[in-house]
C-alpha cells in the first residue's frame, strides 16, 4: 500500500474510515516507520487544535455587561409595544415562549381547550397562603390566580358560580378556543407568525398536560375543594397597557410554576450540585458545599415526594389571599441571610454587585430568557454553608426559583417525615 | 397532531444540540450572546420544517448560513458594534478569574481561527461539537472524501499559526524584559 496521506490519517483517527479502509492503514502504519510519525504528529494536531479550540471558550465575554440592561429594556418596550420590533427579536420572542414557556398556556387557555375532552384533574385550588416573604412575586400570584387558579378549577368538574363569573372577561376575549387570547394577540405580538406559534405550543402543551396531570392532580386533590375567589378586579387589568405586560409577568410565573424537578445531580468533589428543571429546557444549577446533614440526605432520593411538594408550593402562590397553613410557613423556619447577588458569568467569579436585586420592584415584569447571560446568587443558608444557584436568569429569577426550590425541599422533608 | 409533534421535536432538538450549537457558535464569533441569537433563529427555522433528515448536520448548515448572511449584513454588524461600544461604557464586570495568562491564550486562540479558511474553520468546529464525517460534509456541502482533508488542513494550520502567535509572544516579553 502507498503512504495514506495526512487527510486519510486523520480520517483513521477520527473513525470515519470504512472497516476495510481502516484496516489497510493500520496494517502499513505497523511497518512503516515514516507513517508512524505522520500519524504521531497528527495525533497531535488533533490535541492541540481541540485544546486551542478550548481556550476560545475562556474568552472573557467582554461584550455582556454585568445586569445586560440594554436587552432587557430592549424587550420591556416590545412587550409594551412602544417600539416597533426588529423582526429577529420577534422571532427570537417566539422561541423563548415555544421553548420556556411549557405548560403556561395550559394554565392560561387550559380552560378553553380541555372542556371539550373533560379530563380526570382534580379540581381545586387551595387556600394555602403565601408566606411574607412571597412580597416580589405577589403580584405575579395575584394575576396568576386570576388566570392559573381558575384554570387549574376548570378541566375536571364544571365550574362553579361566582368562580365562573370571573372566569368570563378572560374567556369572552379568547373566543371559543380556536384562537389565541386578547391577552397577547392584542396588539403585543404583532407578527403572525408569533401568533402562529403561540397555537403550536397551545397544542403541545395540550397533549402533554393530558400526561403530565396526574401527579398534580393527585396532589391538588388533598387540598380543600373551596377555592378562594380571585380578586375580580384581575381579569380587566388584562386590558390595561400595563396589563399586557403584567399579563407577561404572570405568564412568565405560571410558566415556572409547575416545574421545579430535579433532572441531574452531577457528581462533584466536596459538594453537591442539582440541577432543577424550571421550565422545559431551561435549568438552573444549585450547588451546596458538601456537609454532612439529614435532611440534605432525605432531599436527594425523593423523587415523589419532591413533587408532592411541588404541588404545595405552586398551591401556596397560587392563592395570595388565603388564610395560614403549614407548608409555606416552615419555609420560614429557615433563616437565610443574603450575602451577595452577584452577577457573573460563572460561578467561579461571583461578586457582590448591587445588593439584593431579587425585591426589587420591577422584578415581576422581567421576562425569562431575556437574560441571556448566567447569572447566579449566592447566600449562606442556616448552617452557615454558601450555596450557589445559577441560571440563565435574572437575579430576580433566580431569587424566585431558590424559594421554590426551597419550598418543594421543605415540603419533601416534611412529607418524609409524616411518612416514618 | 402534527403541529404539536414539531413543537415538541424542537423541543428536543433544542435540548439535544442547543449547548454544541451555542458552543460552536460562540467560537465561531466570538460573541457569545450573537451565538445564542442566531442558535435560536435556528431552532425557529427548524420549527417551519416539516421533516429534517439529519437534524444535526441540518442545524449546524443552517445556523452556518445564518451567520454568513448576518455577516453580510452591514447593518446588523454596525448595530452589533454600537451596541458594543454602549455596553462597553455601562458599568462592566470582568471576571476576576480571567487571568491575563488565560486572556493571552484566547486572544492568540481567536487569532489563530480567525487567520484559517472559512471552511476549514467551520469543518474543525463542527468536528469539536462532535459531527461525523458525513455530518459535516452534508452541512458543508462538501463530498465525504474531503472532509479528512479539510481537517487535517485546518488543524496543522490552527496549530501552527497559534503556535507562530506563542512565539512571537515570547520574543515580544522577553525584548520587553531585557
């Protein structure tokens, strides 16, 4: 055989050669001497040029600005419809709301796709409150009780009365379920292909909920069937300006409401690193100093009782004005100090930036999936450990889903505990 | 339903290649957030796609095209820089843990790729994330044949135009030194 040439013996090493092919070139690269340096030196191209390759991912991104402000406000004025839209951050809009949004639209529409085919979801909302420290994201949980908590009422049994009543102003504007709501259609998405989209998803969504109900359903069950009213005065904020972007917000919350799931635990040295599915895709990285503590170990291995309490938690925001129980109050029995909101772009080089972004006020309209960077906050939880949670969040996001994480951990240690 | 099954199959596409894509992008620009735009943009187009043979090969081609129709863009690039130039003058955080050591290696790194052939560039990045042969000649309309090629190119060259940047680096701090 003749010397294979450098493209060959990259093809070898690489494994794209045929079975024969590869054989004739393993076969002359025994003997020869001359091939068995080539092959050498490519082995240390390839190396070298993966390891160059790696170093371009180190580059510091010089170009994201700490908080990203510019892309933020960028789609805040989108949202509102101040500006006219580059067409790209439509499209781009779109595939954040096909690919975060998951189940919101369930929570939102449900309602008008699910009568058709009454499925076996229980129905009720419980009276469980929000515990003080739920202020950031209480008016995301006013909207979505006005939208999630009758949503959540709807698909099993009829709905009743006065619940009905205030269904009506939303269901009215969406029509008989054959087009999207007013909510977003109403001048905020004004391409239509976004509006197309938006259908897609709806569809999705619908097939999957008919799967994913179960579990909820089960745990919403436990809860008292009378279900607190929402504040009538919700459903006309829809209308508002302002409501289209509220409207957003509770979107946003209710689109991550359902999903705190453990989807990995990476193996690490010294500490433990879970990542939370929050939405469909979108994860967030939660990582604790390893330490030896019961209720770290109960946590891990449980799966359903972790949903279980994913359940409470989402029945905890979704009813703002209700009265005290248990599982939102034993997130209190925590205290945690904030130490630092830091902002980086990995978690390696977090600083103390701006104090404690996750309370402020305009939290709630931020929308997922504008920030594109990794954001990550940092506390020190009551044993004193650091732990870390990063996301493709705001810090204001981040703030939200480490309660709910909290919470589906409180209420899976609580769960395990009546269980023994 | 089949508009719901190709939500749902983007779905998983995006879960399956979003991090390579970006990655490959990323490289690719230098630009991590531009990656990311134009990794959506192409999980948008794969949406309006009725039936993709090779997802893998298909998104990488298609995500490739839209960079190279970006760059023609005059007018996205002047708006990419001046919205640089702005975020430059907000309050900028560097990572502290970026050394100037590993600064250096990724500026002689960015160098490096940049000085390699289109092509080439783009079969040895595409090769990184993983694509096979057939893989990259598809997204590259290249024949199968050529792509071992095309590799072998683009690595020797990669390495020795980096380790021609290293050199001329070393010289440079040492004249620096004396």
């Amino acid at each position: 055989m003749q010397h294979p040439d450098e493209g060959t013996i990259h093809s070898w090493l690489d494994g794209a050669l045929s079975p024969d092919e590869a054989a004739r070139v393993e076969a002359h690269v025994k003997e020869c001497a001359q091939c068995q340096a080539a092959v050498a030196e490519a082995r240390g191209f390839i190396a070298a040029s993966s390891r160059i390759l790696t170093a371009l991912d180190n580059a510091p991104r010089g170009v994201v600005p700490a908080t990203q402000p510019k892309k933020r406000d960028r789609m805040a004025a989108l949202v509102s419809g101040f500006r006219p839209a580059d067409p790209m951050v439509w499209r781009i809009a779109a595939t954040v709301l096909v690919v975060a949004a998951g189940t919101l639209v369930v929570v939102r529409n449900g309602e008008t796709y699910r009568q058709p085919n009454t499925t076996s979801q229980a129905a009720a909302t419980a009276p469980v409150p929000i515990g003080t420290d739920e202020s950031v994201i209480a008016e995301k949980a006013a909207l979505k009780s006005a939208a999630g908590g009758n949503t959540m009422a709807a698909p099993a049994t009829p709905p009743v009365g006065p619940k009905d009543e205030n269904v009506t102003p939303i269901r009215a504007r969406g029509g008989n379920g054959s087009r999207a709501p007013e909510v977003t259609r109403d001048g905020a998405l004004p391409e239509s292909r976004a509006d197309r989209i938006e259908q897609h998803q709806k569809a999705t969504v619908l097939e999957r909920s008919a799967g994913a109900g179960q579990p909820n359903g089960a745990a919403i069950a436990v809860a008292p069937p009378s279900a607190p009213l929402p504040p009538p005065a919700a459903p006309q904020r829809f209308q508002t300006l302002e409501g289209r972007v509220a409207g957003m917000a509770a979107m946003d919350a209710a689109g991550e409401e359902p999903a705190v799931r453990i989807v990995g635990t990476p193996k690490a040295v010294g500490k433990k690193i879970t990542l939370y599915e929050v939405t469909p895709g979108d994860t967030v990285q939660l990582v604790e100093p390893l330490l030896v503590s019961l209720d770290q170990v109960v946590v891990t291995g449980m799966g359903a009782t972790v949903q279980a309490g994913r359940a409470n938690a989402r029945v905890g925001k979704a009813a703002p004005a209700a009265k005290v129980a248990a599982p939102a109050d034993t997130n209190r029995a925590v205290p945690e100090t904030d130490v630092a909101t830091a902002t980086s772009k990995a978690p390696a080089t977090m600083r103390d930036t701006a104090g404690v972004r996750e309370t402020s006020k305009g939290s709630s309209l931020r929308l997922r999936g504008i920030s594109w960077g990794t954001n990550t906050i940092v506390w020190i939880d009551s044993t004193g450990r650091a732990i870390s949670l990063s996301g493709r969040h705001t810090e204001a996001e981040l703030g939200v889903i480490r309660r709910r994480i909290d919470r589906a951990r409180m209420a899976a240690a609580d769960s395990a505990k009546k269980n023994h | 339903m089949i508009v719901g099954e190709r939500v749902t199959d983007v779905e998983r596409l995006f879960r399956t290649y979003n991090a390579a894509l970006v990655r490959y992008l990323t490289r690719r620009l230098g630009d991590r957030d531009w990656a990311e735009e134009v990794a959506q943009e192409t999980f948008v187009r794969a949406l309006r796609q009725t039936s993709i043979q090779n997802e893998r090969a298909w998104l990488f081609a298609v995500a490739t095209n839209l960079v190279r129709d970006e760059a023609r863009k005059d007018m996205r690039r002047r708006k990419h820089l001046a919205l640089l130039a702005e975020e430059e003058r907000d309050a900028m955080v560097e990572p502290e843990e970026t050394t100037l050591e590993r600064a250096q290696e990724a500026a002689m790194a960015r160098k490096a790729v940049d000085a390699l052939a289109e092509r080439d560039r783009l079969a040895l990045l595409m090769r990184e994330e993983g694509l096979d042969y057939n893989e990259i000649a598809e997204a590259l309309e290249l024949s199968p044949g050529s792509v071992g090629t095309t590799l072998s190119r683009a690595r020797r060259r990669l390495v020795e135009s980096y380790e021609a940047l290293q050199k001329s680096r070393e010289e440079r701090e040492k004249n620096a030194a004396s």
